[in-house]
C-alpha cells in the first residue's frame, strides 16, 4: 500500500495490506444515509468510540453535516467497500466556529472492525492530515483518545500527535465504569 496525496476532491480506489480495495472520497451530497449506518456499527462494535448506539442522530442529521462540507466548515472522507457500497471508515475535521479558535480542526475517524489492522485507518489519518496541511486556515489538529484504546493512541503517536493533557474519568461508560479521557494535538502551521 502506498501513501499518495492527491487532489482531495478526487475519488481515488485504494489497494489495503489484505488485497481488498476501497474507494476513498469526500462525503457528498446523500451520505447521511451512509454515515448513519456506518455510525449505527462502528458506535456498537467498540467501548472506545464516544459515540453510543443510542446517541446516533437521524440520516438527516448526517446529511445536514455533510452539506457543511461545501461550506467550509466541516471536512469528511469516507472509505467505501466496492462491493457493497458502504462506509467502511471515515475521518473527519470540525473546524472551530469562534474566531480565536478558528484555527484549530477537531479530528474524529474510525474504522469498522473487519477493516481493522490492514492499514485503512493509517492510510486516512495520513490523507486527512496531509488534507489539513493545505487549508491556510488551520494550523492545529487536536483529538481525544479513550484510556484503555492503545491502538489508536499509538497510530495517533505514528503520525505525529504528542499526549497534551488527560481528563480524568471524564467518560462514563453505560456499565457505570469511567474510563479518562487523553487530550492529544498537533501543530501543523507555520
């Protein structure tokens, strides 16, 4: 598998480590649907997602955030199994609304569970970031991890976050368990 930047309007079909392929692109109009569902599996195949299957918004909700993409306002990339149309990971950016803040994009991705461990999820967060690095208004990138996910912690690590703080016990899981919350960023401007 090899790591190429391109342009990031452009669909683009990648080889993964297991010989499967996907599509990655950016969302589009009519994807709420899509992230929905994707959303509905990632959120109950994992503790380590802050999302909760019962927290999942409508279609709508999704299709309305993905309208912010033409807006400049939200970034998404989805990864789309060839074979069956759907979403089989995602990385997305928020970019902050408050002028102070506005330099600053909120990172969120995942990767459904039978896509795990053959280079989707490394492969986006490298596309994502290398995406960011050419928007002239964003010069950090910042995410939460759940204690406990030492996974993505560590491709977070890899691809150059640095831990900047923890939240103690600030997740409360639906057993009654807490779990901390670890603040990690990226300086990407000048």
């Amino acid at each position: 598998m090899v790591l190429k930047m391109v342009d990031a309007m452009n669909p683009e079909t990648v080889k993964l480590k297991d010989g499967r392929e996907v599509l990655i692109r950016n969302a589009q109009p009519g994807d709420g649907r899509l992230v929905h569902e994707y959303l509905r599996v990632l959120g109950a195949s994992t503790p380590y997602i802050l999302t909760f299957p019962g927290d999942i918004g409508t279609p709508e909700h999704y299709e309305s955030r993905v309208s912010k993409v033409d807006e400049d306002m939200f970034y998404s990339m989805s990864a789309i199994d060839l074979d069956t149309g759907r979403i089989v990971g995602n990385t997305s950016f928020s970019f902050a609304q408050r002028v102070k803040l506005s330099h600053a994009a909120g990172l969120g991705t995942g990767v459904l569970p039978d896509w795990q461990g053959i280079g989707l999820g490394s492969w986006m967060l490298k596309r994502a970031i290398g995406d960011m690095r050419t928007n002239p208004k964003i010069h950090r990138l910042e995410l939460t991890v759940m204690d406990g996910n030492d996974h993505a912690q560590g491709m977070y690590e890899r691809a150059g976050f640095v831990v900047e703080g923890r939240k103690l016990k600030s997740i409360r899981q639906p057993d009654g368990s807490f779990r901390d919350e670890i603040l990690m960023g990226m300086w990407i401007g000048d």
